[in-house]
C-alpha cells in the first residue's frame, strides 16, 4: 500500500478552504489529499473534522517561579494534557535560574524533556537580564540553534527589563533573525496600586485583578510597541486581555509597525469577579494580565473575528491550589501579592475557542485553524508544522462537533488539581490526535510512547 496511514471520511480543514477528503501519511508526513486512499492503517473519520493539530505557542512548563513554589506540570504531565486537548506542539519557556546562565539553562531544560514529550515541543527564551554575555553570545548562539523567539516582561521584580534594554534585546532579534515577545504590564503603576490595596486591608484575590487595571495594559502595550518602532522589529504582544490594548496595537499596525497579536481562553470566558470566588477560591483564576469584564470580553471577540488577533494560545501555567507550592503559598491567604500567578489550561483551550467560537458561529473552521495552528507555525518559523497540506507533517487533530460535555477536573490530565473552567459547558471535542502520523490520543486518553521531539525552528525575517 502507498500510505502507512489513511484518514477517510473526515471534513479536512486545508488553507485553501473545508472539503471532503482522505489523508494519506507515508513516513510521518501528509503524502497524499484525494478520495478513496488506501493505507496499511485506515482510520474512519466519518462524521468529525480534521484540523492541523493544535500548537500552543504559550505554555510554561516546569518554569522556576520563586522560592518554595512549584509548577504543577513536568513535561510528561504538559504534553500528555495537551496531546489530550488536541494539540502536537507546545512552545514552553527557559526560564534561567539565579545561578544559571541562558545557555546553560536551555541545555538543562531540553534535557529534562528528553523522552518525556507526548507531543512536539519548541522552546521560546525568556531575557530577564540585557548583560553583555546574554545578549553577545547566548542569544546569538541559541538562535542559531533554532531556538528563534524570547519573551521579556515589562512586569514582575527581578523579570522586567527597562525600556533601554527591551530596546538592546530588539537590536539582538533585528541583527539575528528573532522574534521578540512581551509581556505589557507597567510594573510601576502595578506595585503603586498593590501597596495601596494592602495598607487598605484589600488583600483578597480579587485584588489582583484590580490592582491591575486596564489601563496599566494599556500603556505597556503603547510603549511596547513604540519601541518595537524605535528599534525597526517586529513584535508579538502576548495575552492582550482588553479592548484598548487592542486598540494600541491597531494604531501600530497603522503607523506600519509589524505587530503581532495574541489572546488567549481565560479573556473570552473570565472576569474579575471569578477571582472574587467565594473563601479563596478566587485564587483558581489569578492571572496577569487579570480576566477583565464583559465588555472586554466582547471587545476580544470583536478582534478575533475581525482578524486582529494572529494567535490564540493557552499562556498554560499550571499551580496546584491545595498546595503551598503552589496557589496556598506561605502569606497567600494574608495577600494576593502572594498568590503564584498563572493557570493551567492547555487541554481546554482549543475546546473553549471551538464551541464559543465554531459552535456557536462566531469564527470558521478555517479561522479557527488559523488561530489555533497555522499562524502559529507561520509566526514562530515552524516550518513543517500547522496546516494539512501535502508535504507538511501529519499533525492532525479528529474533532466530533457534536460531542457536549461539561469541562471536569476528573477528566483532564494536567498536573494541577483543579481547573478554573469546571462545570464550563462546551459542544465540540477532539477524540483524535495524531503526531507525525501516530496517534497520541484516542476517545480522551493518552496513547503510545513519549515520541514528541524538540523541534528548531527557522529565524524569523526582520
Ligand atoms: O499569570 C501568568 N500569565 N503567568 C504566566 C507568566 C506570564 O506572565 O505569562
Ligand atoms: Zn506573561
Ligand atoms: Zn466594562
Ligand atoms: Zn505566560
């Protein structure tokens, strides 16, 4: 038989458009979309959707986060719960320890992944230092091995960069072929209205949200993406929460400054008032930039189905809540100050945007592929990846449209133990993955060996 494997039946999801079609993989790559294909292994797709399969280009995996606190997900774990939401790649962060150089912490890192992946993983860098070596040598080495896109934070003490080293990092990305992240946030106004909020005795979770208002997002987006001006890249202005983010980044894209946009689940389903959960469980959804409003959450749809988002990703970054490694850290209950930042959500995010979106006729299939897929390997030089087109891997998700179920920890395979989604109704669920043409995940449960790889990626044109 011509294909080791064929996939009949389904409504297969192309950049050209939604047909009717067979996928025949030979050797880990679609060889083959055309009618009555035949393989060694036939997989009836009748009835579901096949997409490219899921990349998650910002998850946080096994990422050190301070002193006593611990991420809740390995990369067995991360990559078993995002094989199990329908994904085949993730691209989590290095993240250098105190003691470690930038180098040495990727060495370290993709170590740690070695034979434990249950999807494709591609590393993004996190700069939280513009020092001589980092910059001169580390970055450079790195892009050169593939490893072609860093984040650098304009939050968070002892992560936050100021505006004249984001300016010397862009110089680094323009010189090597890299793409630059940011996390907008003015830390300045965030540590004003966190002092505040404590000398008033507001220290409950929901003071997180409110002690990082919008328009705190907002000027970090306009400076973010006036630097990437000053410095001539391109810029990718990650987990936009809000409508006048979004509007600082349309503005840029006017003055003709190549600006990226993602958003992500927690900002079309989340407000503040789930951080204002009764007792602590308002601790479940803390994340920066915060969950907002309603209004906000129209304002992040309008983006999405007028195109000004390119990416729609999980920023997964799981804690456990019944933990004091995790959301009950030492003081956490005394202050939201104290509260580990993040949540998981790398096995809901593509059925969140697929029945808010899809089902409920918000967003095409295509669309949908776009944001959860191709652009992402567009954007981030994954060459191979994110689209069902002859020559590319076979990446491939099933998806029943017509499954309901209701998102239940008991359900999920993360590592955390619990999930800011629970009881969240949804139509739509991926019951196939397929990496490189083997499945990984059949009806809600892992399948196979860890045969997910590290992927380089190609530089990024300036
Ligand atoms: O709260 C969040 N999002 N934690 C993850 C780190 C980040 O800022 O993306
Ligand atoms: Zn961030
Ligand atoms: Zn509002
Ligand atoms: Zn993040």
């Amino acid at each position: 038989s011509t294909h080791d494997t064929v996939i009949s039946g389904a409504r297969v999801v192309t950049p050209a458009g939604a047909a009717q079609c067979d996928i025949g993989i030979r050797d880990g790559r679609i060889v083959t979309l055309g009618t009555d294909l035949s393989g060694n292994e036939m997989i009836d797709a009748t009835g579901l959707i096949a997409m490219p399969g899921g990349i998650d280009s910002h998850v946080h995996i096994a990422q050190p986060s301070g002193p006593g606190i611990e991420m809740a997900d390995d990369f067995a774990s991360a990559t078993r719960a995002a094989a199990c939401g329908g994904n085949t790649l993730v691209m989590p962060f290095v993240l250098p320890d105190e003691d470690q150089s930038l180098r040495e912490a990727t060495v370290a890192y993709l170590a740690r992944a070695e034979g434990q992946c249950l999807t494709d993983i591609s590393c993004h860098l996190i700069v939280k230092s513009a020092d001589p070596v980092t910059l001169g040598q580390d970055l450079p080495a790195l892009i050169a091995q593939g490893l072609t896109s860093f984040k650098v934070f304009m939050t968070y003490e002892g992560m936050r960069l100021k505006d004249s080293e984001i300016l010397q990092v862009m110089d680094v990305a323009k010189g090597q072929g890299a793409l630059t992240l940011v996390h907008a946030e003015n830390e300045d106004a965030i540590e004003y209205l966190r002092d505040k909020a404590e000398r008033a005795g507001d220290t409950a979770p929901v003071f997180h949200a409110r002690s990082r208002p919008v328009p705190v997002e907002r000027e970090a987006t306009h400076r973010a993406t006036t630097l990437a001006e000053v410095a001539g890249v391109p810029l990718m202005v990650v987990h936009v929460s809000n409508g006048a983010a979004l509007e600082e980044i349309r503005r840029a894209k006017d003055r003709g400054v190549k600006v990226y946009a993602e958003t992500c689940p927690q900002y079309i389903t989340l407000t503040a008032d789930d951080l204002d959960r009764a007792g602590f469980e308002g601790a479940k959804c803390v994340c920066s930039p915060p969950p907002r409003d309603t209004h906000e959450q129209a304002a992040i749809w309008a983006g999405l189905e007028q195109g000004a988002f390119d990416v729609f990703s999980s920023d997964h970054c799981p804690f456990r809540f019944a933990d004091e490694k995790g959301k009950d850290a030492p003081g956490a209950r005394d202050s939201f100050r104290n509260i580990p930042n993040g949540i998981p959500g790398v096995e809901t995010r593509l059925p969140i945007l697929f029945s808010e979106g899809v089902s409920k006729g918000r967003i095409s299939l295509e669309a949908f592929a776009a944001l959860t897929a191709t652009n992402h390997a567009r954007i981030y030089g994954l060459t191979n990846k994110g689209a069902l087109m002859v020559g590319k891997d076979a990446d491939i998700v099933l998806w029943d449209p017509t499954l309901t179920k209701a998102i239940t920890q008991g359900d999920l395979h993360h590592g955390s133990d619990y999930t800011p989604w629970e009881g969240f109704a949804v139509t739509g669920w991926p019951v196939r993955t397929l990496l490189r043409g083997q499945t990984v995940m059949e009806n809600g449960a892992p399948v196979g060996a860890a045969i997910g790889r590290h992927i380089a990626r190609d530089k990024v044109a300036a």
